[in-house]
C-alpha cells in the first residue's frame, strides 16, 4: 500500500485550512495511513493515535501493549508510548513538534474526551478544531489495489460458504453453523469475522440482524447466511438465502422478487447515479410486489477496511455514486412469524455501471 | 434482574440535578438498565437507546432491525421505531413527553453526534446536558445475583479451559488453539466470548495483546492463555500461564515471582484500600525481582456487563474498592525475545478481604 501517498493527501488538506496537524484515532483511518494493526476494544479503549503532522513525517502514540506491533508494523513512523494516559503525552509532544492549532477526528473523538482535551491543551496555547470525515473522503475510492484486495476477501468468503453449503443439515443449531463457518473462514487465512455472522432459520430470519440460537436448522424452511471475512485488513460481506429440502412456493416467489429487486438496483449503479435513486430502483420492485413495507433497512453500504462504511444506498442517501466505490446491493423482505429472504452481493462502482465481486450463484436465480 | 430498582435509582438522581430524562446509549448501561440485548457494530452504529424520564416508565428507540428483539427483550417499555434516524424521531417525541431537559452519556456519545443533536434540540426548546458515569456509577457495585452470574460465567469458562488444557500440542497453531476455545465456549452456552482470545507462544507472549497467529505451540517454552465469555450478559476474563513439555528454571522463577506478585496484590484487597495501593503491592514484588520495567500495564480491571470497567488497579487509580466490586489481578512480566508470564484471576471485593471467583489452579503454584 501506496501510505506516502494517502499521507501527502492529508498534509495538502491539513495546510489548505492552516492546520498543523490531525489527530487520527479512528482505527480505520490508522490502518489506512500507516498500515498500524493494532486492535481497540471499542472507542473506550484505543491502541493508539497517529499524528500527521501537515508536513514532515509522522508520529504513533500507543501504549506498552502495543509497542512491539507499532515498532513491527510501522517501522517508518516515529514511535512513542505513554505511560500515564494519551493527553499527558501530547501536552509534552505538541508543543516539541511547534503544533498549535491541532485537528481531530469529531465523528471518532468522544464528548467528554473533546471537552477534557481541549480544555488541556488550551493552557498550552493549543487549539484542537474538530475535523469529519478527512479521511473517510479519501477511503470512499479504492484504488486497484485495494479493489484487488477487496476481490480476494470475497472470494474466500465464498470458498468458505461453498465448504460449508454442502454440509448443512437439520442435525446443526444456528450456532453450530455459525461456529463452522467462523472456524473455516480463519482456518483459510482470514485475520477476523467482518461481523458476528448471522444464521437464521425459519422464523428466526425475520429478523434482519437475528443472532444464532439453539434452534436447529429447519428443513424446508427459509434460512439467512449473512457472513463476512477480514482478509489483509480489507472486509467481504455476502448473504445468501435458501431453503434446506424443498421450498415452497411462497418463498420462491418472495425470493425472485428480492433478486429481481436486486438486480433493478444493481442496473442502476454508475458514476454519478445517486445512492437514493438505486435504492429506490429496488424498493419500487419490492413495493410493486406488495412488500414495500416489509423492507425496512437501506439497500446497501460502503465496504473497505471497514464493513459498513460510507457511500450508504438507502432513501435518505444524496450522495453520487464515483468510480471505485465498493457497495454492497442487499435487498430484503421480513415477515414476522414466517422468515425472511436476503440477498448480498459486493460491487465495484465503473464509470458507466457496476462490476461484481461476487461470483457464487448458489440459489441466486432459482 | 430487578430493572425497575435500578431505574428508580437512575430517577432519584436525575431528579436531584433537575433533570428531565436521561439518554442512555452505552450498550452495556442499555442491558443493565432494561435488560436490552440488541447488539452495536462499534459506537457509529447503534442498535438503539433508552430514554429514561425522571419519573414514569422507559421508553426504548431502536430501528426496524431490532424490532422484534427490543419487543421481546422489553416488553414493559415503549418501543418506538426511527426510521430517517434517531434525531429526528428525538425531535417528535421528546416535546410529546414534555423533556426540555436531556441528559446524554458524555462519555459515549460522539463529539460530533452531540454537537448536532444539541443544535437540533435547541431549536425546539430542548437544552442538552452532558452526564458522565451516572450508570456506571450504580453498575461499579455488584449485588449478590449478579455477582452469581459473574461466578457462573468464570466457571463456564475455566471449565472450557480445563477440557482444551490436554489437548493442547505442538501441531496447533495459536488461531488453531484459540477457534479451538472459542468454538467450545459457544457449544457450552456462551453467548459470545469477552474479548478476542489471546493465545501467544514463545517470543509472542512478549506481548501482552498478541493477536493469535499460524505459529505452531512451541514445546517447553512459555504459553500465554487469555479467554473468557459472555453467559447472560456477564463477563469472565482469565489467564493462564504456563509451558507444554518442560519448563525452564528462568521460567520456573518468573512464574514464581508474577504468582508471588498475584498474591500480594489479592492479599491487600478489602474496601477503603484504593487501586493504586493494590498494584503497588503486585508492582513492588515484580520490582523488587528486578523486573519493574517489564510490567507495563495496570494490575487489573472490573468486570461485569463489560469485560473492561472500573475500577481500575493502576498506579494511577486513586478510587477506593468497595464490597461488591469484582476486579481481575493480572500481574505480567514481558520480555522482548523470549516471552512472558502473565496470571489473571477474577475476584470479589468483600468488606474484610476477597473471594476468589476462579477455582481453577492449573499451573498456578508451581
């Protein structure tokens, strides 16, 4: 990964708005611009911050723990620990490095530690001016290699799920399932689960966010997998319905229509297209359909180093889609006391439409 | 749970500062307030909040997604569905149950979340007031049912240890160990597991977050095992230290003196000593064997709901433990190039001393 490069874009729009620097605390944004892997346990508990300074090279404070991985995986940066908490080390290190006017992440930074920073840092003449999204915007377009990347987490996932397709009987409980696909996905490679995988039988896939249980899979009954990978940082996320045993015909036409709905979305898809319009080619499918207000989420996400990341597809969203945007197109119907049906591919946005990442068509087009 | 007890307490407070409501987003301050189990995907994404009034029941605002969880979970509340985002449906209901005066969890509300939805409210006449720890302030203290499941999820997971510790051989790898704990954990129940596991072989328990890698169990030399889970919510949190084959003597004595730092830091445990006393007493053993730079990190931590909460064991924690609080002491000595030793148990502060919640003894006094 080309880092010097997604630094200098920084620094240029840190000096654009006189800024001498940008605090990054959102792990994304670290790993985006350093290559750092250090793990947080929420936003409570960070492995670190990056300073990039608006020239010159940059800086990574952590603590103990993560010393040996910062030190391995950014041997480039300036490595630094603190011992007594992130704020005791920047009020020594800002004014070393002559930052006065400090920027950070306000979509990353909590309430009560903006106001406990600003507050310190002002006794030494440092002004903290909150930023959003600096570097989100730059993550929004994947270069071919990140698109590369994005291609190989996919398809393991795949892989993955074509293993596991074949062995799924009414004997596993949703958890058991689960726990074999998140033991296969790391046995070939995978870093981590993209998400907590969702697999949900019968009635259970009504919920679109269900967690797995103890209830055995169901024979001819619609099951949801929705399941993802991290793979070299970058994220997959793939769901696929089907019924184990015979379908009836109510599921079948509820999932042509979620396909159909699918792929009215996925026509739409190109340069300069926005996120609301492809959204609302799916919707009308499924509202045509009769279902309109069994379809309650947005039609898709952003997917980079992070799973759910922005552009979003949904009603609300103005957004225009550019070239290089990844999205996920992943309609759905929900029907309490019945099931549900989903369906998830990964695409790339072209200049004159959408290129899939997915090639599995297990029970696509049934 | 007795959830109403808890909610009158929240009540009582809000009503002395003059408070209308409190927002409540923190996940864990959500379950133990109402027994809410919707999982988040990080702080950007919420599967919903409560409103706590002053007085009167709660109200619980989720999206579609978590319907039919946040109904199941809470049937005693009123659950209100947003569907163009939670400020928007904040804007109509808030007036409607007559709040002018909002609380807000500063310290899990993102700084520019706050700053939109205080000029937002402010517009309909809604002052903001930012609140930090008023949940966690009830939750630092355990009563004796939750103290109960904190034991029982300890028990799930050293019986998890126990069933894994023979099997364990040169031909795993360190992932292979972990999925191996992991998978055992959910097939025993465990809702999920508390953290990512550590396992961490030779050199890469030198680091005390190592992330499991394809490294293959290394024979007679230092083993790392950090695992726990999450059973009805509560937390577990345990490690285990010790070498398959034989151990050397340098590791027999850095055994011996993390252990002898363990106990020290146990010993002094009762209500009114303060954090910093307890580590102190762990930290003066580890330095006075002449490792008092090896040990990085705090002694230890609370859990509950979290599996990292107050209070803290740290040089820096000047809190005084109280009856009812459970901490881990988790001592460590890391050394860069060949590994280290770290020992954690779980235990209740009692009025005269602890109780250990941890049984198991495994390698312990060697």
């Amino acid at each position: 990964m080309n880092y010097k490069k997604r630094i200098k874009k920084v620094q240029a729009r840190l000096r654009r708005r006189k800024i001498d620097a940008l605090l990054v605390s959102q792990p994304e944004n670290r790993r985006y611009l350093s290559g750092y892997k250090g793990g947080d346990h929420g936003i409570g508990e960070t492995s670190g911050v990056l300073i990039i300074p608006a020239s010159g090279s940059i800086h990574l404070l952590t603590d103990f723990r993560y010393q040996l991985q910062a030190e391995q995986d950014v041997p480039w940066a300036t490595v630094h620990i603190y011992r007594k908490g992130l704020l005791k080390l920047l009020v020594d290190l800002l004014p070393e490095l002559k930052i006065t006017i400090l920027g950070f992440e306000s979509h990353y930074t909590l309430h009560s530690v903006a106001g406990k920073m600003s507050s310190t840092l002002k006794k030494k003449g440092i002004r903290l001016v909150p930023l959003t999204n600096l570097v989100e915007k730059l993550r929004i377009i994947k270069d071919e290699d990140e698109i590369e990347l994005l291609r190989q987490s996919v398809r393991l996932n795949e892989k993955v799920f074509q293993k596991i397709f074949p062995t799924i009987s009414g004997k596993m409980t949703e958890i058991e399932l689960a726990l074999a696909i998140e033991t296969l996905m790391r046995r070939k490679g995978a870093e981590s689960t993209s998400f907590d995988s969702i697999v949900a039988t019968g009635k259970n896939s009504a919920l679109p966010h269900a967690v797995p249980g103890r209830t055995k899979i169901k024979k001819n009954k619609s099951l949801t997998i929705d399941m993802g990978l991290v793979l070299n940082g970058y994220c997959s996320d793939m769901t696929r319905n089907f019924v184990p045993g015979k379908a009836t015909e109510k599921y079948i036409r509820l999932h042509r229509l979620v396909r159909k709905a699918q792929l009215a979305g996925l026509e739409k898809i190109r340069t300069g297209v926005t996120g609301k319009e492809v959204d609302h080619a799916a919707r009308t499918v499924i509202a045509d359909g009769g279902y309109g207000t069994m379809f309650g989420h947005g039609l898709g996400h952003g997917v980079g180093l992070a799973v759910h990341e922005e552009p979003r597809l949904s009603p609300l969203s103005r957004k225009k889609l550019k070239a290089g945007m990844i999205v996920t197109v992943e309609p759905g119907i929900y029907l309490p006391g019945w099931g549900g049906v989903r369906l998830e591919n990964m695409v790339v946005v072209r200049e004159d439409g959408y290129e899939n990442l997915n090639t599995d068509t297990t029970w696509l087009d049934i």
